[in-house]
C-alpha cells in the first residue's frame, strides 16, 4: 500500500553528494566538493557562507540552471540527471519557484503581466492566469501597483512582484539568491518577512541564500557553507515545534 503522508508531501529538494567543478585553465576551481542538503516539505532553510564558498553554484544546481559534475540532484522525487533542458524548463516553470537579488523582471511588461507570464507558459487560460496573478499581487500588498512597470517601481515593490512570480504557480519551495542584496534594511526586512508569512499560511518550504545573520534569523534552519562544504547548521527556532505543513 502507497504511503498516503509520502505522496502529499513529497521532499521538495534534495542534493546528494554535489561536486561542481569549473575549468581554471589546466586545472580546476572545485566550486562545490560534495554537498549533501535536504529540504523538507514545508521548511525555511538559509544557506550562509562566505563569498565564493559556492552558494550560487548550488541554487543553480538546485534549480536546474547547471548540471553538477558529479552527485546528484532531486526535486520532488525526481532526479533533473533524467529530464532535458525542456524538462529542466518546464519543472521551473511549474515546480520550483526562484527568487534573484536583482529581481529580474522584465522590463517592458506591468507588475500584472510579469506575475502572469509563468502562468502563460504553462498554459494556463488568460483570464484564469490574470485573476490568480491579481490575487497574488494583492497578497503581496501591490493590488494598487498591477498596471506599472518595474522602473515605476521602488526596489522593495519590485522584489514583492518576483515574490508573486515565483508563488503564483504554488510551488513546493521557493527558492532565492540574495532576495534582500539589493534592498535598504526597510525593505529588506519587508520582504523577508513576506517570505515568513507566506511559508507559514501556504507551507511553501523556501531556500534562500543570505549574507546577513538578520536575515537568517527568519529561517527555521541555518546551513553554513565554506570552501565548497557545508561545514556547519544550527536551528535558530529550536523552542519552536517543527511545523510539518499538510499540503493539499
Ligand atoms: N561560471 C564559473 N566559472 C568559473 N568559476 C566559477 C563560476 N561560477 C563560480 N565560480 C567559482 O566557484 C566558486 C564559488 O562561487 P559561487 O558559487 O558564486 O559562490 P558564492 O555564491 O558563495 O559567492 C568561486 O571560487 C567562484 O570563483
Ligand atoms: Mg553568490
């Protein structure tokens, strides 16, 4: 008999012993040297590190931006050394949501649109895709800003409009490089608290690399990463019960 609690909530992203290394000229930079990380369903893990100790090399694995060069990579159950670059696509697509320091939206389309265009490229019907990319924005406080483009917006509301992005397709877990690395500490602790909310009211489990104890302090779970390893991982909620969110 299937596990019924397995099949709702699936581990949404898994490393087994990742190593990536780039071509140095004759020799090789060893970005990561065998990162073994789990997420489980519903959780908030910050990544730390120093500069260089590989951080984004891993989200990129992570998300399928990059294959490793060796270990390997599940989202969901499924290991991305089986799927196409079509397949990596679609999983970010519909899957994985990613979050990046410098928000990445497009610049000639509203807030609105931005929101809306995962939706589209999964098929989703116009009107279906406008009116969840409308109750997305209004969740993250922009209802009033859906017709103005990224450069009619301040840092901290263009970083809530990629927040919506990546949640309007109700991934498993979010995933963000720096979300607050271009933000002033206002907005900054705005969009980290965003993250906290939603992650408690919808049970989307977020990975989210920070510089800033700070912002770490947000998450459930501390892993520290240092010369390609995670060398280290601490529970700055320990007192808190682990919180495993039933997904529907
Ligand atoms: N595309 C690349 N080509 C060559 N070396 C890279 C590339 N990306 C990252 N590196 C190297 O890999 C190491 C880890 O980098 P990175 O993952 O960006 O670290 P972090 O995000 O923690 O600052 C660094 O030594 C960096 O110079
Ligand atoms: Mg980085």
């Amino acid at each position: 008999m299937k596990n019924l609690s397995i099949e709702r909530n699936p581990v949404p992203l898994e490393a087994r012993k990742v190593v990536k290394a780039y071509p140095l000229g004759h020799a090789e930079t060893r970005a990561l040297d065998g990162v073994d990380l789990r997420i489980e369903p519903g959780e908030f893990v910050a990544v730390m590190g120093p500069s260089g100790s590989g951080k984004s090399s891993l989200l990129n694995l992570l998300v399928g931006l990059d294959r490793p060069t060796s270990g390997e990579v599940w989202v969901e159950g499924r290991a991305l050394s089986t799927l196409d670059e079509d397949g990596l696509t679609a999983l970010r697509r519909t899957r994985v949501g990613v979050i990046f320091q410098a928000f990445n939206l497009l610049p000639g389309l509203s807030a609105q649109e931005n929101v809306e265009l995962p939706l589209r490229a999964a098929g989703t019907s116009r009107q279906a895709a406008s009116q969840r990319a409308r109750a997305m924005l209004e969740r993250v406080g922009l209802a009033e800003r859906c017709g103005h483009r990224p450069d009619e917006l301040s840092g901290g509301q263009a970083q809530r409009v990629a927040i919506a992005r990546a949640l309007v397709i109700e991934p498993l877990i979010v995933v963000a490089d720096e979300p607050t690395g271009s933000l002033d500490s206002e907005n900054g602790s705005g969009v980290l608290r965003l993250l906290r909310q939603l992650n408690d009211e919808r049970g989307v489990a977020v990975l989210m690399v920070t510089h800033a104890p700070a912002a770490a302090a947000y998450a459930d779970r501390i892993v520290t990463m240092s010369d390609g390893q995670v060398v280290g991982e601490e529970r700055p909620r320990a007192d808190q019960p682990v919180l495993v969110h039933a997904l529907a």
